[in-house]
C-alpha cells in the first residue's frame, strides 16, 4: 500500500471552526486511485470512514472520530477552452482568482465562499444569487459500496438549495469537478472578485473560527415572510427568509454557551471565541432553534454537517 495511513491525528486543526478531537486514523488522498485505495483499507480493517476536504461548514465531535479520516488534497486542475477539469480538493476561492489571472471567469459571486470545489458541489454552495449549480457541466463520481465509476451531468446531480444528489447520498464520492466559464477581462474578473469579497466582509464576517452560515434559511409561514419583506423592503426567494434574521428577532443573536456565540455581526455565524467545545455550539445551536421554532414556528435546519462516529 502506498498511502500513509496515520493514527491519532488532531483534526480541529484542519476545520475552519477550530474545534474537534482526534481522528483514529487519517490519510491524505490527492486522486481517485488514492480514494480507492483508502476505503479498501477500511473495508479491510472494518472500520468506518468519513471523507473531509476544504474542513468548512463541518463540527467535528470532541471526542474525535472512531473512523479514518480520508482528507481531499491538492490544487491540481486543467483548463481545455472554456472548461476546468478540478481535483475536488481544490480551494473554491483560490480557483477564481487564477482562472480569473487566465481570462476565465463568470463565477466571481461565489468568490469568498470557504472550502474546496468538491464541497461546495455537494452543497450547491451559492451567494449573491449566483449558485455553483450554474457553472458546473458534470462531475466524475466514485460509488464506495459497488465500485462503479461514472460522470454525473448538472441535472442528474439534482441540484436544490443547499442540496444535490451528493449529500442525500453519500456514497457516491466526487473525484472531479467540471466547470464550464466563459472568457473575461482579466481586470474585469478581478474587480468582480475584489466587489464580491467587499460585499461578504460588509454582510458576513470574515477569517473567524466559524463553519460559515451554520443553518440554511428556511421556509417560513406567509405571515413570516410578510414581516420581513416588510422590515427589510426586499422580496423573498422561494418563500425562504434568512435564518440570521430569524435568530436576531427571536433576541438570540449574541447569545453563547461557553466559548461559542450566535455572533453580533452575524448570527447566523456560530463563532468560537476561545476554546469553544463541539458540545457548546450544539448546545447553543439547539437553544436557538428552540427559540426560533417556538416564538416565529419556524423550524431551522443545520447546513454544518455534524460528524458523529
């Protein structure tokens, strides 16, 4: 086996959050026969595995995880024409500065977004009214029960808010990404860019210990959304209302359970302030859904995958 598999491995370290215990094994995969390789040797030692990439928008248990930890590295990517052929692993945001230096662009809304490509496929990461549904042509995918190997198109990845194909099976693992751009001022791409990251600084709070938005904004009652189409003078999409609004009218937003905290510039950032526990920002993340659900009957979903082995 050419892969290093690794025992004891601090995984907070690795997540934008900062929070987390070991992993009993770990292994660094850069490609799909690495990735094969890897779930082989769990099958083989009957142990249970969990594929990490970017480390955003996931908590990771205190305790750590009994499993090996198959974690998606390298920058790898080609471009042909217009198209981008990408190691999942790759940063989402690094991409679109690159591309852009090459006069590909198209996608700087997303700019800003954490984490790797391969992630934000699997949850159709979006901002600004822009989704990564918009500009991806297909993905090579990895079944780890059958072995199959296949390529997804945009519609067979049933992609919805915050949703694909991908998260409501996991078992079908994305090897690469495709990305169709199309051609742009180099100038032009990166003042997009720079306008994007402005807006996300002014909006959203930037390099904090944080998952990124840790509930999705759900779909609330008519009377919900009339009220904040009311307070804030914009118009719904799809009947969903942000939960950070959600949160600050139920008066959680700065509330906290030890370190962590529905933050003050953005609550629906659960931030750690110091030493904050996975127990502490569920605790906390369990209070405010109770709130939001009791005094607006809004039920609020968490977009942070929550690991637990």
């Amino acid at each position: 086996m050419s892969l290093e598999i690794q025992k004891h491995v601090p995984l907070a370290p690795l997540t934008t959050f900062k929070i987390g215990g070991e992993a009993k094994y770990f292994v660094e995969v850069s490609n799909e026969r690495e990735v094969k390789e890897a779930i082989q040797w769990a099958r083989e030692k009957s142990t249970p595995f969990v594929i990490l990439a970017g480390g955003s928008n996931v908590l990771i248990p205190d305790k750590g995880l009994d499993a090996l930890v198959i974690r998606v590295v390298g920058d790898d990517h080609t471009i042909g024409g217009n198209l981008l052929d990408a190691n999942p692993g790759c940063n989402l945001f690094s991409l679109i500065r690159v591309l852009g230096e090459k006069g590909l662009g198209g996608w700087e809304k997303l700019a800003g977004i954490p984490g790797s490509i391969g992630g934000a496929v699997r949850g159709n990461a979006g901002a600004f009214g822009s989704e990564i549904k918009d500009f991806l042509e297909r993905v090579k995918v990895f079944n780890i029960k059958t072995g199959e190997i296949r390529e997804f198109g945009n519609a067979e990845c049933e992609f919805a808010y915050r949703d694909s194909f991908f998260k409501k099976n996991p078992e079908w693992v994305i090897v690469r990404v495709f990305i169709r751009l199309q051609s742009i001022e180099t100038s032009e791409s990166q003042r997009l860019t720079d306008e994007t990251v402005a807006e996300r600084e002014k909006r959203h709070i930037q390099n904090v210990r944080a998952a990124g938005s840790f509930f999705m904004n759900p779909v609330a009652s008519p009377e919900v959304v009339l009220m904040f189409e009311k307070e804030k003078g914009v118009k719904s999409r799809g009947g969903r209302v942000p939960a950070g609004w959600l949160i600050e009218k139920t008066g959680m937003k700065g509330s906290s359970v030890g370190d962590a905290q529905a933050s003050l510039r953005h609550p629906n950032y659960i931030v750690n302030n110091g030493n904050a526990t996975a127990s502490d920002v569920l605790v906390l993340a369990g209070n405010i859904k109770r709130e939001v659900r009791e005094q607006l009957g809004v039920e609020l979903q968490e977009e942070a995958v929550i690991f637990n082995f």
